[in-house]
C-alpha cells in the first residue's frame, strides 16, 4: 500500500489542531489545509463549538465570558508553535507612504510581521468556513444590529462596535459568536457589497498581556488577504477576497471608527 501524501491531514490531526496539540512540524501544513479545505475547516469549527460548550458547562455559566484573569492563570504554558510555523505565511509590508495611504496620519503604518498571531490564523479560517455559506453566513442579522452588538460584547467582555462601510460599497449583514484558543470568544461581522463580495471582520479580546500594536500588519493566504491590527487590547482582523488596495480602503475606514 502507498504511503499516505505528506500533505494529507487526518482527523486525529484536526483534532490535536483543534486542542493545540499538534507537533511543531504540522501545524502550517494543517493551517494551510484548513483554508483550502472547507469541509474540514468546517469541521474544526464544529469540534470548537463543542469543546467550548463543554468548558462552559463545567463552569455553569454559558452566557457569560470567561474572567480575563482566570483564563490567563488557568492557561497552559504555550508552545512556541504557531510564531514559528506561521514564520512561513507570506507576509507582506505595505510601501504605501507616497500614494493614498500617505493621505493620512490617524491610520497606523504598515509594518513587516514576522509571525501571525493566534487570532488572525482563527479569523482565517473563520473566513473561509462562511464566505461561501449562502443560507446561513451570520446568527444574527444587521435587522437587530444592536441586540448582536449587545450580545458579543457580553460574551467578550468588552465594548464592541460594528464599522459601517456603505460609503466603501459594503453593508453588514450580521454577526455571530465564534470559538477561540483557550474557550476564549471571537466576534465575527460579516459585510456584502451589492455584487455579492464579501469581508468579514474579527475581533479578538487579548486581555491585558497583549499591548497595544500600533501598525498595520497584511497577510495573504490562497486568495484571502488579512489586515489585522491590535487596539486598546483588542485584535482585529479584516479579511477578503480583494485586491489588497480594495481591502485597504476597508480597513481604514474600520480602523476609524473603531475605539482608539
């Protein structure tokens, strides 16, 4: 029988990605997979759901964010894994400075990253899971806008806004609650514009370890690029399937309009 391809990834695999479990060496061969994958992201979406709802059991409380402090002391040391297999990802420095980006000096320069965080990796594959998802994109609609703000700021335990894009060509379309590292949770918003193209919005409570990042930072992926950037402990990463100057526009404007 023929060895199995080195760039399969098995369910055992999904799973140890899934727990962060995942040797060193596989951890970008499965990330990669997963965004080109689907079914399996969806899958590992899924899996997260679950193991959050279970935590949450344990601790008797569904509705309501884990303390930062506890989270934090309870955290198992982490494996230096994702900065260095992630070390790999195309990362891209922005040479904006004589053209539009150059308009303004609200908007944080663009850096080269040397690693990719764990909440950009999350809304990543988040992304690709429901992009293409017709029926059911978002647990709530824009039509109860402030019932979902309301909501995903209870379950991260912070003040959250939804950027309006409409002048950039783009309407919200919702939201919905998404699983972190750690049983930690992510906000998603998603935006449509009238010829169907969408971007999604994630947004990650770092707590107080995280700092504050003031740059920029753009990753590609297949054919998803990523802004992201942290602010006020808060990570935020806007993806889409655009041309990255498009996304950039996209990324101004929700980075002006988001607290500072």
């Amino acid at each position: 029988m023929n060895a199995e391809p080195s760039n399969s990834v098995t369910d055992a695999e999904l799973h140890a990605w899934v727990d962060g479990q995942l040797s060193p060496e596989r951890v970008q061969a499965v990330s990669t997979w997963l965004l080109s994958h689907p079914d399996d992201a969806k899958k590992v979406q899924e899996w997260q759901a679950q193991r959050t709802a279970l935590q949450g059991l344990q601790r008797g409380v569904l509705d309501e964010p884990v303390p930062i402090d506890l989270a934090r002391a309870t955290r198992p040391p982490r494996r230096a894994v994702w900065p260095q297999a992630l070390a790999a990802s195309v990362l891209l420095a922005l040479g904006f400075a004589g053209g539009w980006w150059g308009h303004t000096t609200t908007v944080p320069s663009t850096t080269l990253a040397r690693t990719v965080p764990e909440f950009v990796q999350e809304a990543r594959v988040a992304h690709a899971v429901y992009l293409p998802e017709r029926r059911h994109p978002v647990e709530v609609g824009a039509n109860e806008q402030a019932h979902l703000i309301q909501w995903l700021s209870k379950r991260l335990g912070a003040n959250l806004s939804a950027p309006q894009l409409q002048d950039q060509g783009f309407s919200l379309i919702g939201g919905r609650l998404l699983p972190g590292q750690n049983a930690e949770a992510r906000a998603m918003f998603m935006y449509e514009s009238s010829s169907g193209e969408r971007v999604t919005l994630h947004v990650s409570a770092l707590g107080e370890g995280a700092g504050q990042d003031a740059a920029f930072r753009f990753t590609r992926t297949g054919q998803t690029e990523t802004f992201y950037w942290v602010e006020q402990r808060m990570g935020y990463a806007l993806s889409g399937n655009l041309p990255r100057d498009r996304l950039a526009v996209l990324a101004d404007a929700a980075f002006r309009q988001l607290p500072h």
